[in-house]
C-alpha cells in the first residue's frame, strides 16, 4: 500500500493557467450550482497534470477558493484517494499492482525489479528524477495481471524479463508501448492456445 506523504517543500503560489481555467469552467458546468463543490475531484486532477503530477498545499487552497468551500474538505480529499501524488513523482511514474490477483501471477517479482531498478523506497525519485514508483490496489485490469500503469498507460501480462526491459527503455527516456505482453488484444484469450499455454495442434 502507498504512503501519502505531504512534500516538505511547498510553493506558495497555485493558479490556473489560462487552458486550465477555461477547462475548469467547463467541469462547473457539469454540476448544479448549488452543488459545485461536486467538482473537487476533476480540479484536483487538473491541478495535478498541471503541476508536472503532483498537487502542493497551495493549489488545494486556491481549489477550494475557486469552489468557495472550506480548504479542508478539498485537503481531505486529495489526502484520501491514492491516484493524488502530494509529492514530486518521476517523469515516469510507475503504479505497481499489488493486490491478491496480480501478486499471484508474480506482482512481487516487478516490485523487487522497481526496488533494483528505480529505487529501494517506493515514492522515491530515481537519481536523475526520471522514474518513481509505488504499490496501488487493484488497477482494474486483473484478468490482464500483473499490471504497471507508467503515467497514463497500462503495461499488462508482465514477466520479469519485460518488465526490466520496460523500466530500463524509461529509465534511458525511450518508453517501450503499452498493452498486453503477451500479444493478445485487450481482455480477448491468446490465439491458439489451449487453457495451459501451450500452442494448439496444427489441423
Ligand atoms: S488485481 Fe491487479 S489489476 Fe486487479
């Protein structure tokens, strides 16, 4: 599970910029008035892109002073759900999948490779800064474990041998694409190949 941590190095300024703050009324407008506070979640993802994938302290306070609410109730919830970073994370963030179904096809084996590879210490930055990682629950993807999300993408069917190729291609800033490691599409069963793996008798 990953430790949310506050970053001890706050800026003291947040605001919008001005693609953000168009965007930003548009997300209003999907709320009744009366019930704009109902737009704390998609602003909190806004300021979080905004700001290289992290959210400080000053952008909850000017979130909650664009929804006029109290700070607390925007701080509660980005400190709640884990997909808020509150501390600089990588260029490459990678989110490794812990949880029982993906541990069960090897989820323990790509974490010792991020401790080896990117840092002992999940929510770490890596020397050069450009990979970070941590352990999330379920990603929602199970039938495709073990899974890393790396930013916005999905790396799925994993082993150790991909897996180091993946986060060595980050690491040297050429990411290797997403999807499924073992060539199949989506959630759809690998071609030609019984319930085992093995490879189907040729007719
Ligand atoms: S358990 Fe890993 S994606 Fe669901």
């Amino acid at each position: 599970m990953s430790l949310k941590k506050v970053y001890d190095k706050q800026p003291n300024e947040f605001t919008f910029n001005d693609s953000n703050l168009k965007l930003a009324e548009k997300i209003l407008t999907k709320y009744p008035s009366k019930n704009k506070k109902s737009a704390v979640m998609p602003l909190l993802y806004l300021a979080q892109k905004q700001n290289q994938n992290w959210i400080p302290l000053a952008a909850m306070k000017y979130i909650a002073r664009y929804l006029s609410i109290p700070y607390i109730n925007v701080y509660e919830v980005a400190t709640f759900y884990t997909m808020y970073n509150l501390s600089p994370v990588g260029k490459y963030f990678v989110q490794v999948c812990t949880t029982s179904p993906c541990l069960l096809r090897g989820a323990d084996k790509i974490t010792k490779i991020c401790k080896e590879k990117i840092s002992p210490k999940q929510n770490e930055l890596e020397n050069n800064k450009t990979c970070s990682w941590t352990e999330v629950e379920c990603l929602g993807a199970c039938v495709n474990g073990p899974v890393i999300q790396i930013n916005e993408d999905y790396y799925e069917d994993l082993n150790d041998k991909n897996t180091i190729k993946i986060i060595d291609s980050l690491l040297n800033d050429k990411p290797l694409k997403s999807g499924s490691y073992r060539n199949r599409k989506n959630t759809a069963p690998e071609t030609n190949k019984n319930l085992n793996g093995e490879k189907n008798a040729q007719n």
